[in-house]
C-alpha cells in the first residue's frame, strides 16, 4: 500500500470486482483468483453508501460515482471511458490509472535551473 493513499470500495463495488474477476473470459485458476480476491481484501476500506443513483450512461458505474462522492476521495481512478464526459464529481477528479499514477505515485520533478 502507498502512504496517504486508501482504496475505498462499498459492499457493490466489491462484489462488482469478484464478478468481473471469475468471468471466464479471464480464465483465472482457483489459486489466483483466491490470491487476488484476499489482496483486495486486505487492501481495501469498506464505506457503506446508502443509496445509489441513477447514471444514465451506464447504471453499473453509479456504485462507483456514489462511493467516491459519498467518502468525499480525491480522486476515483478509473480506465472505463463512460466517464469520459465528467471529469470532477464534488471534491472527487475522475483520473486514469497513468494520471493517478502521475499525480501520487511518482516523484515530484525538480524545476530545472541555470
């Protein structure tokens, strides 16, 4: 886990991942699947939502939007292009993966002197 960074996720979003991840499609053996079941497991912090609502693009990224929004996160950091149109939800930047990864993960650069 990174510092100061917490991947939260409600009981929806949770049984959303095991869903895509048992896909057949996947074709991931029980080990793995168990193996990567348990990590996100451990690396998550639950949140409960109350209620999720309606998004017309696409009803299965609410839960998402919801959650974000209703643990007021920084940032929900996502590849799925449905949300392409929003960018900002409240105090929440919708990112990809490449731009959390930028925004967080790396180091700052320096501003080069002369």
């Amino acid at each position: 886990q990174t510092p100061g960074v917490e991947w939260v996720v409600s009981d929806a979003i949770l049984n959303e991942y095991r869903s895509v991840l048992a896909r057949p499609k996947f074709a991931l053996p029980a080990p793995v699947l168990t193996r990567w079941l348990s990590l996100i497991d451990r690396a998550t912090t639950r949140f409960e939502v109350d209620r999720v609502p309606d998004f017309p693009p696409d009803a299965g990224d609410a839960q998402f939007l919801t959650c974000a929004f209703a643990a007021e996160a920084e940032f929900l950091v996502t590849g799925d292009r449905g949300f392409e149109h929003a960018r900002k939800l409240g105090v929440t930047a919708i990112v990809s993966v490449s731009q959390f990864k930028r925004f967080v993960c790396d180091p700052p650069t320096s501003a080069r002197g002369g």
